[in-house]
C-alpha cells in the first residue's frame, strides 16, 4: 500500500502530547511507502516552531533534524511534487466541491496527481488525514482513508 501523509498527521509523529502520536510514528516504520508533499515540511516545521514556543516541544532542533531525516534521500517518506498549475486548478476545484481548506485540497491534489501515479496497478493508496472534511473528500477521490 502506499500512504499519503497529510501534515496533520506527521506533525503528530514529533508531539507526543498530541493524540494519534503513536499511530502517526508507526506509520513512519511500517512497511508501507509512504509519501507526502513538499508543501508539508513547511507545514510541520511551523506546527513544530509553534508548539516549541508553547513549551509543548523542549527539544525543536532535534524534532526538525528527525523530521529533516524522515523526509530526507534515506529516510521513511518520500517527497513529492505535482506541476503547479495543474495541482492549484484541481484544489480549487476540490475547495469548491468539498468546501475544504487550502492546503487540505492542494495536499488531496498532490495525492491525485503524483501518489497515485506511484503506486503499482494492483496497489491501494490511501490517505493519512486528521481534517474530517479532507477525510470524506479523499475518499470521494477513491482512496482508503486512514
């Protein structure tokens, strides 16, 4: 199977106060490939640098470099891109039909356009997502929702 991870849920592997922490860590060890857009480690760096200055996270160095290494050539998540044009048009498109965030369609977009290409004929692909809206709309797309 191959997952697509939305930020929502690999900003819970680095906070361990956050509820789904050990389900979003275990899918970086699964054997499953796992993926997920550029856009998302911009995303979990700003979750990580605000939940430091909440005094939620006591080491941010660390948590990015495991971040750096999870999203790096070695590490568990492989990142992705789709053209931009082609994935701005289909999430405007998705926020339009689904009445979801930006990001949450742009994320739904990336998935569409370059995870599913990925995945093998016979392969599942599913999204990892704690947004409900992205959730029900991700499986309107046909992928398994996790």
């Amino acid at each position: 199977m191959l997952i697509y991870l939305d930020s929502s849920v690999l900003a819970r592997a680095y906070l361990v106060d956050e509820p789904g922490h050990a389900e979003a860590l275990a899918l970086l060890t699964g054997e499953s490939f796992v993926t997920t857009s550029t856009l998302t480690v911009v995303e979990v760096t700003s979750a990580l640098v605000r939940a430091a200055r909440a005094r939620r996270l006591a080491d941010l160095d660390g948590a990015l470099a495991s971040l750096d290494a999870d999203t790096g050539a070695d590490g568990p998540v492989i990142l992705i891109r789709a053209d931009q044009l082609t994935a701005e048009n289909m999430a405007r498109r998705l926020v339009r039909d689904h009445a979801l965030r930006a990001l949450d369609a742009l994320h739904l977009a990336v998935a569409e356009l370059s995870a599913r290409p990925l995945a093998g004929d016979d392969e599942d692909v599913a999204i990892a997502s704690r947004h409900s809206a992205q959730r029900t709309a991700a499986g309107v797309l046909g992928f398994l929702v996790i």
